[in-house]
C-alpha cells in the first residue's frame, strides 16, 4: 500500500518549525491533515550539519517522527537530468537542493521551502512557507 504523503518539507522549514516560528507550526500542521509530513535522507544530512549540540534529542525526536524519503535510483536521475538541463542553460545549484526537489516530483508532492531560488525546477509544486498564514 503506497504511503500517503501530504508534502515534502525543506530544512528551512524545519528549521523554523523546531524554533517554534509561527509560520512553519501553522503549515506543518495544515499539512499533516492531509498525510504524512515527509524529509528527504539529504535534509537529516543538512539539519545535523547544522544543529547545536543541546539541540539534538529533540531534533532528533521530531526527525524520526516524520517520514523520510530515500534517495532512489529514480530521485537521483531526475535530479541528474535537471542538473545538466539548468547547467546548460547557465543555472547552477547545488547537488543536495537538487536531489531534494527530484524527491518531491518522484513524490508528486509539493515542497515547503522558504528558498524560492535554490529551486527553480519545471514541474516543481512549491509552497513558499514564509507566506503561509
């Protein structure tokens, strides 16, 4: 049985979610109404990167509470094929936000994500959190 996934959510979410901003609470929970609130493997690599040492039980509680994507030979090609198109067309971002946004196309799922620019996918649903009231 395929899983019911409402949307993929980025680090910045995240992020703001786990500092309590109200924006990110709000839209964190409109969207486990509609399913499961899913992460990427790549966003655990970027939140750990990141986070403060006294930060990281709750952080890590709330990370496994959610529903993580692996990266699949599938995700990875998308992302790859995006890559070499954007690079042609003068684009460059990075490998990590690139296999995110393969994520939720695989998915076919909108991305929460305050950083608008690290994604400019065709196809991409895209849900600016910051806007979000």
């Amino acid at each position: 049985m395929p899983l019911n996934i409402a949307c993929l959510i980025d680090t910045d979410v995240l992020i703001d979610f786990l500092r309590n901003r109200p924006y990110a609470v709000a839209l964190l929970n409109k969207y486990a109404i509609n399913g499961l609130l899913a992460v990427s493997t790549l966003t655990h690599l970027e939140i750990y990167q990141g986070m403060r040492p006294n930060e990281e039980t709750d952080t890590t509680e709330f990370l496994d509470g959610l529903t993580t994507i692996e990266v699949t030979t599938s995700i990875a090609r998308i992302a790859g094929k995006t890559l070499k198109t954007l690079r042609a067309r003068g684009t460059t971002i990075g490998v990590v936000d690139a296999v995110i946004a393969a994520t939720a196309q695989e998915l076919d799922v909108p991305l929460l994500t305050n950083n608008i620019a690290h994604y400019p996918f065709p196809h991409l649903k895209i849900v600016q959190g910051a806007t979000f009231d």
